[in-house]
C-alpha cells in the first residue's frame, strides 16, 4: 500500500474512534438527563462510527498497509444542552466529511482507484450523517423551549433508534 495513501486512512482511522467515543459521551449525558431516546440514539452512532474504523482498519490491512489503532481520546464530559449536543454533532460529521474528503483527494492524487471505490461509501454515509443532523437541529429549534415537544422529540429518536436495531432493518 502506498505509504502517503496508508497514512490519510490511519488519520481516518483515529477521527472515527474519535467519532465514537464523542458520540458515547453524548449519550452517557442524554441518559444522565432523562433523555433516554437520545441516549439510545447516541449509543447507536457510536457503534456506527467504530463500525467505520473497523471497516478502514480492515481495508488498510487487506490492501498490505499496517492499520494503527489510535489511543482514545477524552472526550467532553457535559453539555450545555440538548440543542448544543446536535450542534456539535452536525460540526463534527462536517469535520469528518472534510477529512474524507482530503483522503479521497490523496487517492486521486496518488492514482489509487481502488481505495478511491472504497471511500466513496464514507462519501455517501457522510451526506446522510450531515443531512440526519440538520433535521433534527431543525426539529429542535422548533421545538424552542418546550417541554411537551422535548418529551415528543426524545420519544421519536428512540423509536428511529429501534427502528434502526429491528430484524430486518437493514436489508
């Protein structure tokens, strides 16, 4: 595997544990905050994100690279707000779309169309991280303030959240 290619999908590697233990935090704050949907949401993006390091760690490894598995980092403990939790959310999946991107960007660059194929599945996942963001920062500005539509908003995420997990869900 070419070493500058071997490098973009290690730094990918590390975003995405990031990714998840971010999410896993955010979580652990929803369910400490009686926001059980949420945290039931969150919990799903976590497995999701370290279900995409998995899959580059796999790929490096296959293609002759040396996969390095990143040490975790510490992510934040509280939040300001439920508001604030999906607008971190959205920056940090524009982060990570831009780092896709970048690697994406070193493929064309190095010639390598195989590993271009490969990403171009984190491409599209991007654009559907992204847009489920938006929605749901929408959703919660109108909500503003209140509590009925709170309650409502956290009861959907966690039917969306089973919905996701159901059998069959995904075929």
């Amino acid at each position: 595997m070419n070493k500058r290619i071997e490098a973009a999908l290690n730094d990918q590697v590390q975003k995405e544990s990031s990714s998840s233990q971010f999410y896993l935090a955010m979580a652990s704050w929803a369910e400490n905050n009686g926001l059980n949907g949420t945290a039931k949401f969150m919990y799903q993006h976590s497995d999701e994100e370290r279900f995409h390091m998995l899959k580059l760690i796999k790929f490096i490894n296959e293609r002759g690279g040396v996969a390095t598995v990143p040490a975790v980092e510490q992510p934040p403990k509280t939040f300001d707000s439920l508001e604030r939790v999906f607008e971190l959310l959205l920056e940090h999946e524009i982060m990570v779309t831009s780092s896709i991107n970048d690697v994406v960007d070193v493929c064309l660059q190095e010639k390598d169309y195989s590993t271009h194929n490969f990403m171009q599945w984190y491409v599209s996942e991007q654009l559907e991280e992204e847009a489920l963001a938006r929605g749901i920062l929408d959703k919660l500005r109108l909500i503003g303030g209140d509590k009925g539509g709170l309650y409502l908003f956290d009861r959907d995420l966690e039917n969306q959240a089973a919905k996701a997990t159901a059998p069959g869900a995904n075929a």
